[in-house]
C-alpha cells in the first residue's frame, strides 16, 4: 500500500543452542536468549559462537526417514528459491548446494550472508548433506537453494530487531525468483496486511508453474491475525505440529492452512557449523517444500497445481478442525509415491506412466503367491476329499456287488 511499511516477519524463535536436546513435549513458549562470546560473523554485527553439532536423529527425521525417500527421489534438477535472511553456504551440510542469489538488504552481494540465521536453518531442513556423527539431514538433499536475502531480522530479548525491506522489495523479490527458474519458492515469513504488489507477485508465480509454499504465522496465541502470502490463491499454507501430533499452540488457525509438518522443537543449521532446536511455522514450512521437490523430481510433468494437490491428498489424518490442520499431516513418501493420489487436473493432458510403490508391488506379489497357494490347497483338498468318498462309498457297495457293474441282477 503506498506511503505505509509493512514489516515483514521472519517466523521462527530459537529455543535452545550447542546443546544435543532432544524434545518430548509441546513448544517453548518463550524464546531464549542465545549465549554471547567474542566472535562475529563474517559481515555481521553478530558476537555469538557458533553452536555445536547435534548428534542425536531429530523426531522429524524419526518421522519421515530421509533414507527411505533417498531410493526414489533427492530433489535433483529441482531448484527452490528460499527467500528469507540469506543462506550460508559455508556450513559443512550446505557445501555444494547453494547456488548464486541475490541480496535486497545490501544490493551487489549474493544472498549468502546470513546474519539472522534464519534462512540457513529453514534451507538446512531442504538440502543438508547427511554427514557422520550428525543426526541431522535435509530430505531432498540433491535440490539447489536460490538464496534471496530480504531480511536480518531476529528476536533480542523477546524483542524484534534488524532490517527487513519494504513490501514492495518484498514482491521484486519473488519476481526475480520466478524469473531465476526457481521451481519451488519457500517463503518462512509472513506480512500481516493485504497488498496489491504483494498478491500480484505470488499470482505471477502460480502463473509460471512455482509451487509457492508459505508459512501460517506464529501468532495464534497473539490475535490471530491473518498471514500473507500464505492466504493467497495459489500458496500452500503450512501450520506447525509438535512431535506427539498435536497441533502447535503459536500455529495460527484459519482457511489459509492447507497441511502442516513438524514445527515444534525441529533441529536446523545455523550459519558456519553446528545446530539448534527451534520452534515456528518458519520450520515446519520448508518440510513442505523438500517434499514438492522430490514430487517435482519423481513426477516431472506435474503442474504446481498437480503438485500441490498431491501433497494435501497424501496427509495423515491429524487431530484438529480443518483451520488448524488444513488436510492434515505431511506425508513426503506418500505424496512422492501414492498411485492413488490426484495426479492431474480435467483436459490437463496426459501424464507419464506412474512410478510404482516397491513396498505395494512387494503387498501385491506376497498376496497373489498366497492366492495361488490358497487355490492350490484347497483343490488338493477337494480332490482328497473326493477320493475319500470314493473309498467310503464306492468301494464296500462295490465289495458287496463282487465288483458287478450296477444294473439289475
């Protein structure tokens, strides 16, 4: 809207820092202040230490078993546009696949700087490298970030602080994804007022084939006020839940949550090395968007729309109303592989031959050798059986006869 600033929200709270925690129960309501030491980020008005890596396997990863996708779909040749804090692509999980971006804070640098470290986390749940000794991995691995730098924002004391550009920079930058050949547009942030630029530009995406995945917003308990993009046409909306399924309390509700993933308690990346535990819909966001990779990889002629599609079809059921949890709970191996799954619109054309489900073609064999061999012995009873009469019936009459055919005597 002209001649008002809309500040742009990066929706994540760190809970934890360079300690292996391990959650069990429900989101911290309160974000904790991270330790301070002597030592800054390249470029960053920042003098915290990096954290420690985390060994232990984070519950998402529990849940959704990147290994188990790793056979069927990485995210290959998939590119996905983060727009976001930046992205460091020093990080040993994050070597390699960060690609040239661009950065609207600070114009002429490549959008991997990441003072907030905030994009690397939401980017680390998409692409981090398995690496020994760590727990952590990203699920589609092979996927490249487009790292599209429009905020440092960070919580200092329970406060916001840092610099976020303006609504309309907001929408260039979604643009200049699109333009890039982004596949997949990961926006962790939210603006908490309707604008024309802003809609305009999430329409262009959805008209150029991006699926465009957007956070639901962290302010349930806080008004409930509603999120954008994540309410447009076009964007799949993600809400948050915690590990015991439960739909996270800061999870905004409403018509603009179309599934959700796990938001509570996620490990991340953090710029240079190390992990931390954080909460928000910022995390359970880009869950989503690894899974519209593998989807984008797995079945190449899918529109957005397809895919989109496909991944609310697939969702667990979770418990909640549908302003909650939306179609329910992200399912990435059986949005990639579900044959039953929508798979195309009306006159959308035809599609390529449907990758079948090893586990359902290994159900299928083991239940048609087990009809085989049912049929098999139950005609082998019948025929016992039916020898068995013979004997029982046939043979005395016949013994009694002296073996004389039947007929009159």
């Amino acid at each position: 809207m002209p001649g008002r600033r809309i500040r742009l929200t990066l929706v994540g709270a760190i809970i934890a820092v360079s300690v292996p925690l391990v959650a069990t129960g429900p989101a911290v309501a309160a974000p904790l202040s991270l330790p301070v030491a002597q030592r800054a980020l390249p470029g960053c008005d920042s003098t915290d230490e990096p954290p420690k890596p985390l060994k232990p396997v984070p519950w998402p990863q529990q849940r959704y078993a990147p290994d188990r996708l790793a056979p069927l779909a990485t995210g290959k040749q998939v590119t996905v546009a983060v727009i976001d804090s930046g992205v460091d692509k020093t990080h040993p999980q994050m070597r390699g696949k960060v690609l040239p971006g661009r950065d609207y804070l600070d114009p002429g640098l490549n959008g991997s700087r990441d003072c907030a470290r905030h994009g690397t986390g939401v980017a680390s749940i998409i692409v981090a490298s398995p690496v020994d000794g760590v727990g952590f991995r990203g699920l589609a691995p092979d996927a490249g970030i487009l790292p599209v730098r429009v905020s440092e924002q960070k919580q200092v004391d329970g406060k916001e602080q840092g610099r976020t550009v303006g609504v309309a920079t907001f929408a260039a930058s979604i643009r200049w994804a699109v333009d890039q050949g982004a596949d997949v547009i990961n926006l962790s942030v939210v603006y908490y007022q309707d604008s024309p630029a802003l809609r305009s530009a999430i329409e262009y995406a959805v008209a150029h084939d991006v699926v465009v995945v957007a956070a639901a917003g962290n302010k349930n308990e806080d008004g409930n006020p509603r999120p954008y993009p994540a309410s447009y046409d076009g964007v799949i909306g993600v809400g948050s839940v915690n590990e015991d399924g439960t739909v996270s309390p800061f999870s905004q509700r409403g018509d603009w949550v179309d599934v959700v993933a796990p938001g509570a308690a996620v490990t991340v990346a953090v710029p240079e090395r190390g992990h931390v535990i954080d909460n928000g819909t910022s995390y359970a966001t880009p869950f989503v968007s690894a899974t519209a990779a593998l989807i984008r990889q797995y079945w190449p002629d899918l529109t957005a729309q397809q895919v989109a599609e496909r991944i609310k079809a697939t969702a667990d059921p979770a418990a909640g109303d549908a302003n909650a949890v939306g179609a329910g709970v992200l399912n990435p191996y059986r949005a990639v592989t579900d044959t039953a799954a929508p798979a195309r619109q009306p006159a959308a054309g035809g599609l390529p031959a449907p990758h079948e489900d090893p586990a359902a073609v290994a159900r299928a064999e083991r239940r048609s050798v087990a009809q085989e061999r049912a049929l098999w012995v139950a005609g082998l009873a019948g025929t016992v059986a039916g020898v068995a009469l013979l004997l029982a019936v046939v043979v005395p009459r016949g013994m009694r006869r002296g073996w004389r055919p039947a007929g009159p005597a």
